[in-house]
C-alpha cells in the first residue's frame, strides 16, 4: 500500500509501518446520553463503544473528539469508477488536526493489516485489513481541506470503498445517532 500526503504544496510519501501524525489527548464535554434495551444505558460522555482491541487510547480519544464535535465537519464524497474521492474540513483548527491525524494514522493501520477492531466498528472495513495491497491512497491538506483519493482495481474493494465513504459521511452529518442506525439494521439484517 502507498499514500502519500502534500500539505502547502510539499510532498511527503509515508511508507507502509511509519509513525501516523500524533494527536493530542483530547477530553471532551458534552451531556451523556442514556438508554438501552437491557436497561443498562449507553454511555456518549465516555463512549467506551470506541476503544478498541487494537486502539490506542489516542485513536480512541480522536475517534471521541470527532464524534462530539461531528456538527463542525462538512464532507463531500464523489465515487469514482475505480474508488472514492472525499474532502473533509473543519473551521476548527483542532478538529481539522484530528481529522487528518485520524485519516492517515487509519490509513496506515490498513497498509500493515492492523485492524484496531474497534467495537462499534463498521463490518464493510474488514474486507480493506484482509486486502490492503489493492488499495491506493493519496492523501493531501489543502485550501479544499483534507483530500483523500483511494483507488483499487478490485470490484470489491471499491464497492467497499464506496460503502464506507458513505458510513462515515453519515457519521458526519448525524454523529453517533448514524452508528445507533447502522447497528440497528445490521442486527436485522443478521
């Protein structure tokens, strides 16, 4: 797998295995949520539901940052033929410097076939862990925000491609509610 990621015009190629950027630690506000089948509720102040086998606890803490401040982010998606290409941007310096740490570390973690088995995480990003190798990543910072165009020869894989771009713009436009819905139609699906 290569990607490569250009901010103010400077190409930097970061080779499968490389150290992803580093985020701050973040720690969020917000009000919990509360509610659950069994009675014993669903935590949004912790979300617990983001850690992972294989997260650290700052791809968690991202992951967190993200989803409480998912109303700052815009996201455009284009499906090409043979993939995805996506701009996603935020006003907020802070989140912006999230987003791309979390992309590219994410990215990352697929070229080395490690999947941080997240435990809300979507079913559709197995099939990316399982076969990294069709995958081609450009990644760039520019005035449109964070560029990421991913493309594969695999009809598969770019029909998995489009599938999760579309997750995680659903996760953009609606934060963890998007999550609670996918689960939910996951588990009728099964």
């Amino acid at each position: 797998m290569r990607f490569t990621i250009k901010v103010g015009g400077i190409a930097l190629a970061l080779l499968v295995g490389a150290t992803g950027l580093s985020a701050q630690m973040m720690h969020g506000g917000g009000m919990g949520h509360m509610h659950g089948a069994d009675g014993t509720g669903h935590d949004e102040v912790n979300m617990p539901g983001l850690q992972g086998l294989d997260a650290t606890p700052e791809e968690s803490a991202e992951l967190a940052f993200m989803f409480r401040n998912f109303p700052k982010i815009q996201r455009t998606v284009e499906n090409l033929p043979n993939g995805i290409r996506t701009v996603t941007r935020s006003d907020d310096p802070e989140l912006m410097d999230v987003l791309v740490s979390h992309a590219v570390g994410m990215i990352d973690r697929v070229g080395q076939k490690r999947d941080p088995k997240v435990f809300i995480q979507s079913p559709t990003l197995d099939i990316f862990f399982a076969r990294s190798e069709g995958i081609v990543s450009d990644v760039e910072v520019t005035d449109e925000g964070l560029v990421v165009v991913q493309t594969s020869e695999d009809p598969e894989l770019v029909e998995a491609l489009h599938t999760h771009a579309a997750e995680v713009s659903a996760m953009a436009e609606r934060g963890m509610q998007a999550v609670h819905e996918m689960m939910m139609q996951r588990a009728r699906s099964n």
